[in-house]
C-alpha cells in the first residue's frame, strides 16, 4: 500500500497504480480537500471558508460557481505546467485521484470527527480521525523560565502564523493593553512576534506611545520563534491570542487553551474557525480584517480578562477553561495517530469498498444541484430583463431627444 502527502499525488499515485498497489492519501487538516476533483455542489467548499455543517443556498450558489472556476483554472495551469509529465505517467488531468482508496485527514474536534460533517458534507472516502497530536516540542530556557519561574501569574500567548500579518492600528492597541496590564499586574504576555516584525512596527509604535518595553520584562518577553505547541502544553498558559489557522486550532483544543480570536484574511478558513470556536464556548473573538471590527484597548482588555478570570474554587471554574477542557479531553481520547494508523491497517487488510457513496442520503434536488440552477436561472433571467428594459428605455430616450 503507497501513502502520501497530498502534495505529491504525481508520484504517489502513479507508484501504485505501477506496482497494482491501494493507494492512501493523507492531509494534515482540512485544507486541500477541494482538490480531490469529485466533491458535490452541495458540500462546503473547503477555500471559501464556509465549513458550517449547515450550509445555505447563498453558500451554495457560491460553492456551485467558486468549484468550478477553481477546478478548470487549475486543469489549466495542470495541462500548461506539466503536460509532458502527466501524459508520461498516463495520469487523468481531470480527476487525478479517482483511484484513490481513502483519503485520511487529521481535524480538531468540533469540526470533523464529532459534528454532522462527517457523514453529511465529506466525500464517503475520506474519513476524519481526530488531530494527529501530540508532536515532540521543546522550549529554550528562556522562554521555560518566564513560563515556569517564580512570577506566579499565568500568561496569554500571542502568536500569529504565515497567513496573517499584523496592523500598524492593532499593534498599537496591544501595546497599550500589554502596558495596562503592566500597571496592574494581573497576567504576563509572551509574544512570538518575527524579527521585521518588531523593527518595523512594534518598535517605532512603542516609541510613539511611551511604552518601555525594556522596562516591563517581568511582564512581557518578546520572541522571534517559539514551539507553539510546547507553549499551549504549560499549564502557565491561561488564553492564546490566534488568527484560526487551522494547525493552532488543532493545538489550542488538544490542549485545553481558551482562544482569543483574531481572523486576519478575507473569507479565509480563520473566520469560519473563529466563528466556530466562539460556538463550542471556548473563545471570545475579534474580526480584524481590514474594514471589520474596530480593536479598542478596552474591548481588548475586556475579552482578555474573561478569557484569564480566575477559578472561583469547587466546580465554578473559568466557563471558557470548563469548555475548553471537555474538548482538551475529547481530542486526546480521540488519538488521531492511532485512528489514522487504524484506518490504514483496515485498507490494507480488508478494503474500502463497504464505504456507501454519500449521494445515497441526500435528496434527488440536492444530489443534482436542481435548487441552484433553478436561482442561476432566475438570475439570469433577470438580468436579461432588467438589461432589456435598460436598452429599451435608453433607445426611447434617444428616440426622443432626436
């Protein structure tokens, strides 16, 4: 049996297909499951964000158009790119993975394996498994030093990953909010924050502001990279300020870390995740994509403080850490690694054909996609009107001017 990273479905699949082998095709997340080239109109397309278990019909009318403008876009690039290498591995440049037995893809709870878009939305061959956590993660000293040195107040870890890019206007809002804290001397903040970063923005802004940061050590450390996974395993860690990613969700459930959320990217995975997240009771949220949510030190100081409010003692714990330890539970009970290797043993041993296609649980309407041509339809048929009666009125305008 060959397994391989969606990446590589070239060589993988034509290895198999080579030596007459099953073939297993892996995904760290959720991402990346629109191009396996056969999924309905009626499940949420993956890019657009829209991983609701429910979708509308505006989501997807959306769907129906964003599949197919992507699917032949990249059809295009596949026959201008790699043409001769497609055509020498006699791979199908329409459906690549159409052999494919089982695609496996690792999800944070609440998205995958314990809601309805298991069996409603995916594609009957690809199966959920739970996060595949945890990974070996270490810390310098340092940054195991102010998470587990003397100063016994716990600390909001701020970090932002590849797709996101902080704002001169938020910069300057945690600034003011990290020296607020400062004053008060309620929590500590460690930051991962890149080294051009800092130079161009969290530097020039404090020096507006007045803020010392060489000053304020015992509250904030400032760091260029740091294992994130290691950081949100300390029990020193009361809230993670994110974008959503998908990978620092994984991490934040599977260990029990209520989130601040900020979605940074237009119609990206992090809005829906954000939004999905302040559902399940594990987070308070900001949009701060541009144009969106306006961050204020207040608002800021307000959901942080919610977010890190000490445990009243018994059972009253913080609402936000009660959540998100049940969820913490449930992603490491679940143990993604092992449910995918059972998966793979399963392919290997005895098959994958047992799986019933999807379209057996759906209505006629929605396995043929009736209710979106029939808006698509309706749409065109009045903007023919509209232009029509547009053309008309012009025409009778000029007729009269004339």
């Amino acid at each position: 049996m060959i397994v391989f990273d969606h990446l590589f479905w070239p060589a993988g699949y034509a290895l198999s297909r080579d030596i007459n082998a099953s073939s297993v095709m892996l995904y760290p997340g959720l991402l990346g499951l629109e191009h396996l080239g056969n999924e309905p109109d009626y499940m949420p397309m993956i890019i657009s964000g829209f991983t609701s278990p429910v979708t509308s019909i505006g989501n997807r009318v959306q769907n129906f158009i964003m599949l197919r403008v992507a699917r032949y876009a990249l059809q295009t690039i596949r026959r201008v790119i790699f043409y001769k290498t497609l055509n020498k591995l006699n791979i199908s440049i329409s459906n690549p993975y159409g052999k494919i037995k089982l695609a496996l893809h690792g999800s944070y709870v609440g998205l995958g394996e314990v809601s309805r878009i298991q069996s409603e939305l995916f594609n009957p061959m690809t199966k959920s498994t739970g996060t595949w956590l945890p990974r070996t993660a270490t810390l310098s000293k340092e940054v195991e030093s102010f998470l587990h040195g003397d100063d016994s107040r716990m600390v909001v870890f701020i970090s932002i990953g590849t797709n996101a890019a902080w704002s001169k206007d938020i910069v300057n809002v945690v600034l003011k909010t990290i020296q607020e804290i400062h004053n008060t001397k309620e929590i500590r903040f460690l930051w991962s924050l890149k080294d051009k970063d800092y130079k161009q923005l969290v530097s020039p802004a404090a020096l507006d502001l007045g803020i010392p940061l060489d000053e304020m050590t015992d509250t904030l450390m400032i760091v260029p990279f740091v294992d994130q996974y290691a950081v949100l395993s300390s029990e020193s860690v009361a809230a993670f300020v994110s974008h959503c990613g998908f990978g620092s969700m994984q991490e934040a459930i599977h260990t029990s870390t209520p989130v601040l959320a900020m979605p940074m990217m237009l119609e990206s995975d992090q809005v829906t995740n954000a939004a999905r997240l302040v559902q399940l009771g594990v987070a308070e949220s900001f949009d701060a994509r541009p144009g969106r949510d306006k961050i204020t030190t207040d608002n800021l100081l307000m959901k942080l403080r919610s977010l890190t409010a000490a445990d009243s003692g018994g059972d009253n714990l913080n609402v936000y850490r009660q959540k998100a330890n049940k969820l913490g539970k449930i992603s490491n009970l679940l143990n993604g690694p092992s449910r995918g290797a059972d998966w793979l043993e399963m392919e290997m041993n005895e098959g994958t054909e047992f799986m019933v296609g999807i379209e057996n649980h759906i209505s006629w309407i929605e396995r043929n996609s009736v209710d979106v041509y029939c808006i698509l339809t309706l749409v065109v048929c009045v903007l023919f009107v509209v232009v029509k009666n547009i053309r008309s009125v012009c025409k009778k305008t000029k007729k009269k001017k004339d």
